[in-house]
C-alpha cells in the first residue's frame, strides 16, 4: 500500500525520480549550457521540486531542522528495521522493473563489494540513503532528497537550477550573499550549514560508528556542485578537500548502481548481518 509524502502527495516514485535526473545528467557528460536549456523544459516536474527547494532550503530552516532532528530522539532502530522501515515508502509504480529502496541500498554496496573494497565502504553503500526515512517522519520531498548546497553564504552558478534561488527570502540579505556569507574563508565543512536533507541528517546518525572517510561519503553524497564542479574550495579546508576525493570514489556507485537486477536479499542477509554487527550495537538511534 503506497504512502503519499511530499507537498503535492506524489507517490515515492517522484522521490527517486529527483536523485535520477541528478544522477542521470551527472552521467551523460553534458555541457552546463545544454543542462540548462533542457532541465526546465523536459522535465517540469523537476523544475518545480527545485523551485520549492531552492525557495524554501533558508539559513533559519536549515537551523530549525538541525535543531529538530541532529538531537537523534526519534527512537532507536536496528539497520534492517531502518531499511524496512524505509521500504514502507513504497509507490504504485510496476513492482517488476523498479527497484525498492533496499534494492537500491545493496545493488550500491554489493557494487562496491566486488570491487574489493573494505568493509567499511560497503557498510557505507548500504547506509547512504537512510535519511530517507525523513520522508516518514513527515519532511516535504525538497527538505530530504536533491542536490544540496551550503546555507548563509552566496548561491554557486553551478548548482542545478541556480535562478530559483531569486524567491529564497536569504536572497534579500545582503549579509548572506557575500561570497563567505557568515563563514570564515576555509573555515572547514564541518563549520558550514549545509541545505538539508537526507545526507546530514544519516552522517549524525552514523557519526559515532563509521569512519571519518565514510561520513565524509555520507554527508557530502549530494554536493554535487563541490564534487563535480569544484565549488566552494573558499570554505573548505586542506583536509576537506582531499577527503572529498573518498565523495568521488563513492559517487561512481551511486551513479551506476541503478540497473533493474534485482538482489537476492534472502541469499544476502547474512553477510549484511555480520557487517551490521561489526559497525554497530543491536539498536542506533535516529
Ligand atoms: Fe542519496
Ligand atoms: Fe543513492
């Protein structure tokens, strides 16, 4: 049975359909100039996730929503009960050729798996779209999935859809459009607010068990603007910048890891048990 989410109440079908068009426009080695002509055009529904993200993503909400969920006391789970519990997102799409939400998660770390990675990186394929579960907790689609991008600070040409940034009311500050913004120049990302969404959000989640190189994964998954385009080296610190190459090593999963082979959960379940068992005590909290 399909759970409506998101400002309009479309299906999760839309949900993914927001990272698709990321990934996909990241994939095909398109200009910027051919991006822009074709986005708003081909793809409306698109266009109007970003209006309202970009509108609505200001320095005071991405506060408020720190405040609200980096305290962690939505209860605890256990990995599996989070990617159930993110499962329940389902859309009435054709159940033969989409994948679910778990699929997802281990077509990314069984990708990453036969590539000989270490266990850590695989843990951090399953685990990177958790924050999803923001979704259930009631956030509107454009506060937990798309591009993110930093807060309080100028707006980079190389964010997608960078002209609705005009009816962000931060937009009017002139204080928060300078190029630091309110931001010492390299202050590190760890100083910096980031939009926010489901890649904050599973990086506190995650931040007392995985690995600095795998939150770096986590946190920073959707800056695409910062990894694909090198933006906003000013705010980043030596050490950001070369952990941001682990962000690119991760992104190739991300990117290609979409196919329509389904993973046989049953046959994998006890490797992810071990593994979960290894990073994390029976129940983290959320
Ligand atoms: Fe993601
Ligand atoms: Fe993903």
């Amino acid at each position: 049975m399909a759970v409506a989410m998101g400002v309009t109440n479309a299906p999760l079908k839309d949900m993914d359909e927001w990272d698709d068009f990321l990934t996909g426009r990241y994939k095909e080695g398109k200009s910027e100039a051919e991006f822009r002509q074709y986005d708003a055009e081909a793809n409306p529904g698109v266009a109007e996730f970003y209006r309202l993200n970009h509108e609505h993503q200001t320095l005071d909400y991405v506060l408020a929503k720190e405040k609200q969920y980096f305290g962690l006391d939505k209860g605890q789970k256990s990995i599996w009960e989070a990617a159930e519990f993110l499962n329940t997102l389902v859309d009435d799409s054709d159940p033969d050729t989409d994948l679910t939400q778990i699929e997802h998660l281990l077509q990314t770390s069984e990708a990453i798996r036969k590539d000989g990675h270490p266990r850590w990186f695989v843990l951090t394929g399953f685990i990177h779209d958790l924050g999803k579960v923001l979704c259930l907790w009631g956030e509107p689609q454009w506060g937990v999935v798309g591009d993110t991008f930093p807060v309080g600070c100028a707006y980079s040409k190389d964010i997608v859809f960078p002209e609705y940034f005009k009816a962000n009311p931060d937009y009017c500050k002139p204080e928060l459009q300078t190029k630091y913004g309110i931001y010492a120049p390299n202050c590190g990302l760890d100083k910096v607010h980031m939009s926010f969404g489901h890649d904050g959000y599973i990086g506190e989640v995650m931040k007392n068990y995985m690995p600095e190189e795998s939150l770096y994964m986590l946190r920073y998954h959707s800056f695409y603007s910062a990894h694909r385009h090198g933006a906003y080296r000013h705010l980043m610190s030596d050490h950001d910048v070369k952990m941001l190459d682990w962000v690119n090593k991760f992104n190739v999963y991300d990117l290609y890891s979409k196919g329509h082979t389904k993973p046989n959960l049953a046959e994998l379940k006890p490797y992810y048990d071990d593994l979960f068992a290894e990073f994390f005590p029976a129940k983290i909290a959320w």
